[in-house]
C-alpha cells in the first residue's frame, strides 16, 4: 500500500461527548455533518455503548444520503440494522463494515441513525 495511514484513513466523530446520552437525537453526526466516503474502499463504523437504560431499546442503524444535510436513505433494511439488548450490550461495540461501491449511486454520505 502507497501513501501514509493519514492519506488512507478519516476518522469523523459521532459526537464529541461520547459519554452523553443520545435522548433526542436522530443521527450521528448531525445533518450538515454527514461523513463524505466518496474516495474510499470501505468505511468501518464503530459505536461504543454505555449503559443502556432498562426501558429503552435504542436501535443503531447506518444510513446513507446524496447530501451532507440530505435526507437519510436505507442502505439495507435488515442487515444493517442493530437493536440493542439493555440486557446484554452494555460497553459493548458494534461494528459495520461497508463497500462504499455498492451504496446507492451518488448516496457517499453516511451517518449513523438512532431511534428507541
């Protein structure tokens, strides 16, 4: 492989607080921020989980959009697609891996979704 890992990779972050709770918000990072993939390979997206609360069930999901305000599209409906445990997934990761080639044509802006 040519070139250093700073021309290879971009590390965006989802939040500059990870340890505040995702109450309210929709996506991250926020609209107007989406990660530009146009350029790369792969993207690898990586989410910490805290403590989740016993009442909720957040959902995680990376989805695409032809803006980096645009409006989020599905990448793939159930394959993607990560509804936490409250019972199991405290600290735990969650990783996607995902071959920027075949997202939707000119859909190379990403964030990831939340809901529940």
């Amino acid at each position: 492989m040519n070139g250093s890992l700073s021309e290879r990779m971009k590390i965006a972050l989802g939040s500059l607080k990870p340890e505040t709770a995702m109450s309210g918000v929709t996506a991250y990072p926020a609209s107007g921020s989406y990660v530009d993939v146009s350029g790369y390979e792969f993207v690898h997206i990586l989410a910490h989980l805290g403590t989740l609360h016993a009442s909720d069930t957040p959902t995680l999901e990376p989805k695409c959009s032809d803006a980096n305000n645009g409006t989020l599209d599905v990448i793939a409906a159930d394959v993607l697609k990560h509804t936490c445990d409250v019972t199991n997934d405290d600290g735990d990761w969650v990783v996607w891996s995902i071959e920027v080639r075949k997202l939707p044509v000119d859909h190379h802006f990403l964030a990831l979704a939340t809901g529940g």
